[in-house]
C-alpha cells in the first residue's frame, strides 16, 4: 500500500513557487522544494523517496527537454507538470500531467492525486489504459479487503499473475508473506508435499520436517497458478483447507492450522473438465466465489504503449542499458501484430529490445510474423492493387499464413519448447523447423 503522506518532490524556479508549496502541504503532502536539475539529483541521492516529481520549470518551449533530463534522473517517477503555456505540447511519456499555473489552485491538488493513483496501479505491472482494465481494476479493489477465494481466468501470458498480486498488496494482508505455486510446473506426486509439506520420515530422503506453501503463507496470500492441472487427490486436500482452514502433512498425525487467503487462476475452462471428470465440482464452487477475467491483450490495444514504457523502464534499470521511449510508427507497429502470447510476449520483445540495445531489429522480426494486419493486405504481395493474382498463389499464400497462426500458437502454448511443439502440432520436429522459417517465425 502507498506510503501516507505522499512525498512530493518540487522543481521550479518561477516565482510562485512558495504557492505552490503551501497548496501540496495543505492538501496533506510532504513537499521538498528544488530550483535545478542538480538539486534533484542531490535529494535523490539523499535517499529522498519521492512518490512525484512536479516540474515547474521554464515556459512551454522548455518543457520536452526539461522532461528528458527529469527522465534521465529519476526514470520511475511519475511526473506533473506546471506550466504557463496553454498550448504546450507534452512528449510521449507515461503518467505525465498537465496544469496550468492560471488554474493552480482548483487544478494541482487533482492532477497530483490522479497522477500518484496511476502510478500505484502500475506499481508491480498493473497498467490500467483501457475499459477492460478498468473493470478488472474496479472488481480488485471491491474484494481486495475481503478474505473470499478469487478464480482469475484468462488466456496465457495475459496477465493473472499480476492481477493476483494487485489483489494481495490492495488487501490487508500486504505486509504478509504473498507466495505462489506453479501447479503446472510441479509432478502431480511432488505437488501435495510442496503444497502442504511432509514430516520426517514421510517417505524414503525425508530427512527432516518441511512446511508446505500453505504455512509459509499464513497470514498472507498464496497464489495458486494453474489449478485445473491439480490431481484429483490434492484437489481432495485443497477442498479441506478451503472448507476449514487444516490439514494435515505427509506422514505427519498432528493437524496444521493456516490462515492464507486463496487466490488461483487457470487459462483451460473448469467447467468442461468437471463435465470430463478433470476437476472436482465442489471444489470449483469453493474457488469461485469471486472471478476475475483477464482480458487478452488483442482486446486492450490502447494499453500497449504505457505497458511497452513500465517494462522499458523497468529492463533498463535492471540491465543499465537505454533505449529510450518508442516512437509512434514502432507503436503502431505493435498495434498491428495480433499477440498469441499475450502480455508475456510484449514484454519479452520490450526485454531483447534493451538487452540488445536495438528497437528496429526485433520490430523487424515481428513484421515477419503473422500478425493481424498481415493477413488483410495480404494481396499487397501480388503487386498494385486491382492487379489479380493466380489464384494458386493466393492459395499458397493463406495456408502459410494460417499455419503460421498455428505454430505460433503452438509455440507459445509451449513455451517456445520446439519439441513439444512439434508433438503439439502432430508433425516432426525437422518439418517444425522448416515451416518456422518459410512463415518468418524467429525462436523467442
């Protein structure tokens, strides 16, 4: 949860500075007041925490170059800035806001406050850009201090994991431990002893007690990822803990008590399986007291530049390599592809974007795959438009593209494990290979 009072970091040289000072402190904000570049970067260095950055400096004209070297000092503050031109053209960045000094006093209080919020709710890579993001946002926070099971469903690489997290740090459990398990990741026959731990002597190796995920959780949130590939006997177990909050360790006779809350998520749909016999039916009704559906990113487009600048940011803190925000024709190169892997997938292309320190190579390889807009001009090939082309062609041209969408999909499912993608796709792990590169499709 964020820090209360919000701390404000002020740079400005004009003349109304102490009125701007006197307004955040009386709306209840921690103000450190800075007249340069330098002096930013001194608090900062100072250990100065901020939560803002408000920029008061210079005209208009000043502002886009002044913002860089902002950016360039503290990349992950969110910014406000004041200005006295009304017609003043702000760059492309995230959470950055405009007031104008004439409507100081009715505007600045607002703009800090919608500007804090929107950086709390990428705080961990939960952007909200979009209507769909708005109403899972709006679903968190009606249940986020409840201690109800949440079910978040979604598509691969859409994003639950972040949403499950968002759902622990708005809760009252944030300052208690959030620990996830991989349901997927694990041997059904190591799963329930990961789950719920074993005691000494439980079976051949065990050589001392091990809690499970379930106390390391207590008191906090413990996220389980992928539950539809529970086995039936741990949905068993999984049902008693929910029911009443016990349970008791492999090869172990004393009962554990826990207080986790559970959130899981699933991209297969549960309910097919409890008709296939796959997943138990009370314990879907345990789980599902409160679904979140996380839409795909092809359904939240508008989203697609402020997610590519939280992992731009993110990568190039991490690695300490810079490539500077995207420009509107690479955003529009990523509004055209269709996304199979979903967030999952911008994010690794932001990621080998700062790694290599190349925006134009991997925008490259993603033009060579299929994508969306692709498949529509997919005539362009032929020649000028009205031109017709054979029509064998034609016929060439959309079953590569259609198994292009395939293997893509196949890949991603997999997690670009080409093996298994190939005995996905019923075909041999050569012919994979071979169809990867006549339909431009570069290994992740």
């Amino acid at each position: 949860m964020s820090r209360q009072p919000k701390r404000v970091l002020v740079l400005d040289s004009h003349a109304g500075r102490g009125r701007v000072r006197a307004g955040l402190v009386g709306s209840g904000f921690d103000v450190v007041m800075a007249s340069s570049l330098d002096e930013v970067s001194e608090i900062l260095r100072g250990r100065y925490e901020a939560d803002l950055l408000v920029l008061g400096q210079g005209d208009g004209a000043a502002l886009p170059e002044t913002i860089a070297v902002a950016r360039t000092v503290c990349p992950t503050l969110p910014i406000v800035v004041l200005t006295d031109d009304a017609s003043v053209q702000l760059p492309e960045q995230s959470a950055v806001e405009l007031v104008q000094r004439e409507r100081l006093d009715q505007d600045l209080d607002g703009a800090v406050m919608a500007v804090l919020n929107e950086a709390d709710e990428q705080d961990g890579g939960f952007v909200v850009g979009s209507d769909p993001m708005r109403t899972v946002r709006n679903l968190i926070r009606r249940v986020a201090d409840t201690d109800v099971p949440v079910l978040i469903t979604g598509d691969s690489g859409a994003g639950k994991e972040v949403v499950a997290r968002a759902l622990h740090r708005d809760s009252g459990r944030a300052a208690m431990p959030f620990v996830k398990v991989n349901c997927a990741a694990l041997p059904h026959q190591l799963l329930e002893s990961e789950l719920f731990g074993y005691d000494r002597g439980a079976f051949t190796g065990a050589e001392r007690d091990k809690p499970g995920k379930f106390e390391l959780a207590n008191g906090g949130t413990i996220f389980l990822d992928e539950i539809g590939e529970v086995p039936e006997g741990t949905q068993a177990k999984l049902l008693q803990v929910l029911q009443d909050g016990c349970y008791y360790r492999l090869g172990g006779n004393g009962e554990v008590r826990v207080d986790a809350r559970v959130v899981a998520s699933t991209n297969v749909d549960l309910e097919a399986a409890i008709a296939n016999g796959g997943f138990r039916k009370d314990l879907f009704y345990r789980l599902n007291v409160v679904r979140v559906q996380v839409p795909s990113l092809c359904d939240r487009l508008d989203e697609i530049p402020l997610l590519v600048e939280s992992f731009r940011v993110r990568y190039e803190n991490e690695y300490g390599r810079r490539i500077g925000p995207l420009d509107g024709e690479a955003l529009e190169v990523l509004a055209r592809h269709d996304w199979p892997g979903n967030v999952r997938e911008l994010e690794n292309l932001v990621r080998r974007m700062v790694v290599l320190q190349d925006i134009d190579g991997p925008l490259v390889e993603l033009k060579g795959s299929t994508n969306v807009a692709g498949r529509h001009d997919a005539l362009d090939v032929f020649g000028p438009a009205g031109e017709i082309p054979p029509l064998k062609d034609v016929s060439r041209l959309a079953a590569m593209e259609a198994e292009g969408v395939v293997i893509r999909r196949a890949l991603e499912k997999t997690e670009w494990n080409r093996r298994r993608a190939a005995e996905l796709l019923q075909i041999s792990y050569k012919a994979l290979l071979y169809k990867m590169r006549d339909c431009g499709i570069k290994a992740a």
